[in-house]
C-alpha cells in the first residue's frame, strides 16, 4: 500500500450470538481492512478484532449514535446478522455512509409492513390479518382461511412460525406463539412486538435466493433448492443445495419475483436473503431480509476464484473492487442439523462416520455438550452444520442425508 492509499475503516456489527464472526472478520482482514467490532457484548469478541471494540445498543439505536461519536469515522458499517441490520441503517444515515433506509430495513424486519407493501406493488400475496397476540385469532382465522399460518412480526429462523388447520388448532398456536413474544428482550422490540400475522397458508416447494443489490439492481449470487418439503405444522429449515435443479426459466422468474420484491420494500444497496414459495401460480414470496444467509451456510458459496460471500459484502460495502460474482460450479450444500426434542445435550457420536461419507467437507457442532437444547417453534437454533460438494446436487444432497443419518444425538430431558 502506498502512502497516499487510505486504509479502509469497517465497523461490524457483531450481536453476542452470532455464528459469523470469524468468517467476517477473516474476510475483512484479507482484504486489509481496519475493524472495529460494535457489539452488544465486545468482550466475547475482542479474540476477533485485536481488542478494538465499541460497546453498541441494538435494541436503541438512536442511543448507539451517541455511542460511536467517540470512534474514528468509518467508510462502511456491515451487519453480520439480522438483528444488526436497523442498527447498520441507522448509524450509516448518522455518519452520511451509503447504506439502505431505515424504513426499508424497518419493512424488511416487520412482516405486517411487508406484506402490505408486497401488495400494493402487485406482487402476489396471501389473504393475511395483523392483530393484537391478547386478540381471539377466531374471525380473522375464519376471514384469512384454512390451513393458515401464525407468524410474529418480528422474530427469524422460524422461530414462532406455526401452520393450524382449523379453529382449535389456531388457538393453540397463537398461545404458544404469546408465551415466546413474552420474552423480556423480544418486548423491547416495541409495539410490532405485540402483535401477530395470521396468514394463508402457500402451498409449493421452497427456495432461498442469495444476492446482491448494487445502486438497485438485483445481482443473483445463489439459488438454493429446499428438497424437504415444508408444510408444517413447524418451518424447520434443513437442506439447502446450490445450484438450483428448476429450469432456467422457473429461476429467472424467482430472481425477477425477489427483484421486485427489493423494490417495493425500497431496498438497494448490500446482500439480500430471500425466501421464495413456488407452486402453479408462480413465486410468491416469503420474506426479503436486508442481509445474507444465516448461520455458517454462507460457507457452501465460493466464487470466482475463492471468493468467499463475506469477502464479496465487504468489498462491496468499501467500494473496492469484485472480481467476479460467479459462483463455482461444483455444487454444494449444507444441513443445518434440526434439535430432535428438548433437553441438555449430552453428546454427538458418529462424527468421524459422517465425516468419511464421500463428498462431505466438515460437520460442525456448534452448541456444547451439557447446553440445553430447545427445537421449533420455541428456539431458534441448530445442533450445527453439514457442508458438502460434489460434481451435482443430487449427490450432495444424498451425502448430506447419509452423513446426518450416522449421527446419533444423546439429549437427555
């Protein structure tokens, strides 16, 4: 580096319980940056950023304004996770970086602001009523139809997402999804915290798409296939496989769906993650979150002639340089391994068994042993992750299922 080159500044947004650290904070050393770390608890991540931190509020972030006059300017703030992405808008408006609105991150966050959005910009969407979670759900399940499905506002992951066929079943569902919006720390999320969407159920096979939006427009990074079908009565996300094995035109027809999608929420700048439902009508889509995929499955992404995905959101953010957006043919995929029931996790036998089917590159337990587990539709977690590759997806998806199938979970009540 010359001495009139700037070194590039980054502040990541770093919640205490994301999975991503590492692989952000490699990638923005591999392209020279200077982090510093925001965070909510920095003293989990100083191992991360050489002990340069910034104690940040995510639940308040017109108070993490005050909080980061102390630091140096930045040339770009990433957030690693959701739950960083209003903080990284709202930081970016105060420090003038680029960066997306805080109202399309706010709309990309609230179900109820997206759907209706979604709507009045054509897309197609289901009937859907927002009420009060202390609300009798019974008319507005009648008026909505059955099979339905319960959503909170503002929770990821699956978490709290639960399908009900009829009356009995939706009263039921609205009562478990109450007990986890009673969550101090969820309620000070504000008033959308209180309050539930009650949507139709879609029926149809489900995609993720990853991408980037650069000054609005929609790159396609990855299209993942969900070979698990997911009706319910629980979302749990398990196999992700890239590339996608629909024809050419049912992509272009998804990417098109989440283009539009980006627009009407008034997203255009950074990584998308988007969530789509195919069936006989066309792509309906799911959600549109103002960040990339979650937990390690960014690790299945290679592109060009290494890239990683968090190399590409960094260098997109400090205005360097890509090279190349092209994912690597191989295909590749990944598990995230579902908690079978709830309990304390003993132990995981039959790691190394996994590990040798061919085709498999790593299995990561990332909960310890004699941590309590909780499945779906409480938690929001996973035992871990599977990643594979293979000359076509049909293969990695079979080494996936062989390798999860040789692990035996011990958990005890």
């Amino acid at each position: 580096m010359t001495k009139n080159q700037h070194t590039k500044r980054l502040l990541l947004l770093m919640p205490a319980t994301t999975y991503r650290a590492a692989d952000f904070m490699g990638a923005a050393h591999r392209l020279g940056a200077e982090v510093v770390v925001g965070s909510n608890l920095p003293q989990i991540l100083e191992t991360f950023s050489g002990g340069r931190t910034v104690t940040l509020d995510f639940d308040h972030p017109e108070r993490a304004i005050e909080q980061i006059r102390s630091v140096p300017p930045f040339d770009a703030i990433v957030p690693v996770d959701e739950e960083g992405t209003l903080l990284a808008a709202t930081l970016a408006v105060a420090l003038t970086l680029r960066h997306n609105s805080i109202e399309a991150v706010e709309a990309s966050r609230d179900k109820s602001i997206a759907r209706r959005l979604l709507r009045d910009a054509g897309l197609p969407v289901p009937r859907f009523e927002v009420l009060p979670i202390d609300q009798d759900p019974g008319p507005a399940g009648e008026r909505v139809g059955f099979p339905c499905v319960v959503k909170p506002l503002v929770l990821a992951a699956s978490q709290g997402v639960i399908r009900a066929d009829d009356l009995a079943s939706l009263r039921g569902a609205v009562k478990r999804v109450a007990a986890i919006l009673a969550d101090r720390k969820i309620q000070q999320r504000g008033p959308a915290a209180r309050k539930i969407l009650i949507e139709r159920f879609i029926p149809g096979r489900e995609f993720a798409l990853e991408g980037l939006l650069r000054d609005g427009k929609l790159e396609v990074l990855a299209l993942f296939d969900k070979p698990d079908p997911l009706d319910g009565p629980f979302f749990e996300e398990t196999l992700y496989v890239t590339p996608s094995r629909l024809p050419d035109s049912a992509q272009a027809e998804i990417a098109l769906c989440v283009a539009r999608a980006t627009a009407a929420l008034g997203l255009s700048h950074g990584p998308i993650h988007a969530e789509v439902r195919l069936n006989e009508q066309g792509p309906w889509i799911l959600e549109v979150a103002a960040r990339s995929i979650g937990g390690l499955c960014s690790r299945t992404l290679r592109f060009g002639t290494g890239l990683t995905l968090e190399e590409i959101i960094v260098r997109h953010a400090l205005g360097m340089d890509i090279p190349s957006l092209e994912r690597e043919r191989r295909a590749a995929g990944v598990m995230m391994i579902p908690i079978p029931k709830a309990g304390t996790l003993r132990d995981v036998l039959g790691k190394d068994e996994a590990k040798a089917v061919p085709g498999i590159e790593a299995v990561t337990i990332m909960i310890r042993r004699g941590q309590s587990v909780v499945p779906l539709p409480e938690g929001k977690r996973y035992l871990g992750f599977i990643f594979a590759r293979g000359e076509r997806p049909e293969v990695v998806e079979a080494a996936l299922r062989e390798a999860h199938r040789r692990l035996v979970f011990e958990i005890t009540p």
